[in-house]
C-alpha cells in the first residue's frame, strides 16, 4: 500500500467560501506539502484563485464521466468535496439539492473507492457536514440541550441536512463496510473523514443560500454602510467560526493518523451566540449600522431546529481541536480589520 507525497489535492466546490479559504491556504504550502492542487467548480474559477491551483477544471460533481477522466488523469490521493447546495436554496429546489448533494458525493466516493482499491493505494476523502443535521423539536427541548453531541438529534428538516446526514453515512459505509460480502473482499482503502461546520464567517467572501447567512451579511452589510434586515428573531442562537478556523479545522482532521480517529465524524465548536448579540458586536465597530428585524418564518423554523452548540469533546480527544478564535477575538482580530480593509 502507497500513500503519495507531496499530495495531490481535488477540490470541488472551489468558488465556495470554503473553496476560497481552503485554496488559499493550501497554496501556500505548494511545493513542499502539495504537489498539484486541482480545483473544481460549476462556473469559471474566481480570478484571485488562478495562481493558487494547477489545473481548473469546470463542471459539475453529478457529471460521473467528467470525475472519472479528473481521476484517471491525476493521481488524485486527498478529496476535499466542497460542493454543495446550502440549506436555503435546498428548501427552495429539493430535487436539485438531492441530485448536487447526494449524486454529487456518491459519484466522487465511489469513484475515489474504485481508483484506491484498483491502485491499491490510500484516498482520504474530507467532507464538510453541518449543524443541519441536527433537528431539535422544540426551543423548550434546544434550550435544554445546549450542547449537543454527534449522534444526538438526528432529525434535520431540511434536505440540505437530510442529504449531508445520508452522506456522512455514505462516507462511513465506503471507509468500513463496501462490499463485506464478497468473498474477494479487500481490505478498504477509502479514508473519509467529516467535520459538522456551523455557521461560518469570513472577511473575504459573503455566502449564499444558506440560513446561518443573517449573521456575515449583518457584518458585511454594516462594513459597507448599508441597511440589513435580519431575517430571524433577535434572540435566535446558533453556533458560528470564524472561516480561518473552519480551514485549520479540515487540515488538521486531514493530517491527523487514522488510527488516532475513533470515529469518522467530528462536531466542532466555535462561539454560540444569538442574533442580538452579533448585532451588538456589530454595532460596537460600525456604530452607524442600521439594522432592523424582519422574520422570514421558514428560515426562522430551521435555525430554531438547529443546536445552539456542539459538544466536541471527540474532537478535542482525538486530534486536540480547539479553535483559535472565540466571538470577541473572531470579531476584533480577524472579521473588523480585514474588513474594514476590503471596502476602505
Ligand atoms: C447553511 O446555513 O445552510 C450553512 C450551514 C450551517 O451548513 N451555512
């Protein structure tokens, strides 16, 4: 069994928020850790990224054909699938979020599996899920549970959160179990491993079609001298990380040695904090911010079902995760000074 180094890293999804941080990020360590990094997106790649990757390839992940000749033409040895539909645009088109999220994650697990047990060589496989997964019943039952661990709640009402549910499953079968009846059975050589994100937010980029959006639109929004209405309640409380430590936290799960992992899906806590209080914070360094409240009760309903907080202590265990910012130093070290520095 060969593990190839320096890596050769497929991204997809590489326009997303997380896209843009993790190939920011990695192309910094071209050359010594990485070998080539290949980006894959549906629409052409953003022109800041063009220096960092090596080959960009346009597409989208329910094309099977098109992942097959990406794996047959690289050696492909770190999967890092990125692409997704969020969970505001999933609730708006379910098929296509099922047909992305689902088809898209079989096809490359699949693949991936057929390449690492035909070459005989390891493929680890990184998967971001979510705080979507969870669907607490009640804000009774949420506020008593405030911090939720991995296999508690399991009952998302979105698709986007039954999809991500089903592929961390997916991940998990393709790592443990393909195939344990054959009686040629092979030893598995497809190495998932998944982090659940919760909202995230980033200087540099602002999402679409999620619902934890409120919060990076609210900033950005009052960063740019305009009017934001938050579309849930005030004392809506959800989980958020500042995008930097999203990025340590799916290299680290990345480097970390197999057998140190006891499980193949992490929780991952940032700083829990409600609607208000980030209007607070905002209101702190852009005192003029006009911020007002307008509940949008569907979008309201999913963050009220999603976990105030994680308990990560598998995480913590596992591979030291910690992350680097909480809600004060995320706002005063990392999201005002950049920026303030993107719109001066
Ligand atoms: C969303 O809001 O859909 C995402 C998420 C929490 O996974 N940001």
């Amino acid at each position: 069994m060969t593990v190839n180094n320096p890596k050769t890293i497929l991204i997809t999804g590489a326009n997303g928020e997380v896209g843009h941080g993790l190939i920011e990020k990695l192309g910094k360590l071209r050359t010594k850790e990485i070998k080539k990094i290949i980006a894959l997106d549906l629409n052409d790649l953003d022109p800041i990224l063009n220096d960092k990757v090596d080959v960009f390839v346009k597409g989208n992940v329910t094309d099977r054909d098109l992942l097959s000749d990406v794996f047959s033409k690289y050696n492909i040895d770190t999967v890092y699938h990125l692409a997704a539909v969020l969970s505001t645009t999933g609730e708006k088109n379910p098929e296509l979020a099922h047909e992305v999220n689902v088809g898209g994650t079989f096809n490359l697990l699949s693949i991936a599996n057929q390449v690492a047990s035909k070459e005989n060589r390891v493929i680890k496989f990184i998967f971001p899920s979510t705080i979507a997964v969870y669907g607490i019943p009640s804000l009774k039952l949420k506020a008593q549970n405030p911090k939720v661990k991995e296999n508690e709640f399991l009952n998302p009402i979105t698709m986007y959160g039954v999809n991500k549910l089903y592929c961390e499953n997916l991940g998990r079968y393709f790592s443990s179990y393909y195939q344990s009846l054959n009686t040629d059975h092979r030893p598995l050589l497809l190495d998932f491993r998944c982090v659940r994100f919760p909202g995230l937010i980033s200087a540099e980029t602002i999402p679409t079609g999620g619902t934890s959006d409120y919060a990076p639109e609210m900033l950005h929004a009052a960063a740019k001298g305009k009017k934001f209405e938050c579309f849930v309640r005030p004392d809506s409380k959800i989980h958020f990380m500042a995008m930097p430590d999203a990025i340590d936290a799916l290299i680290q799960l990345t480097k970390i040695p197999e057998n140190k992992l006891s499980g193949r899906v992490y929780n991952i806590a940032g700083f829990s904090v409600s609607a208000k209080e980030i209007e607070k914070m905002v209101k702190k360094h852009f005192p003029k911010s006009d911020i007002s409240y307008k509940v949008n009760p569907e979008r309201q309903k999913i963050i009220d079902s999603w976990s105030e907080d994680v308990d990560d202590c598998l995480a913590v265990k596992d591979w030291a995760w910690k992350a680097e910012y909480d809600f004060k130093k995320a706002f005063e070290k990392y999201l005002i000074p950049a920026i303030k520095n993107k719109y001066k």
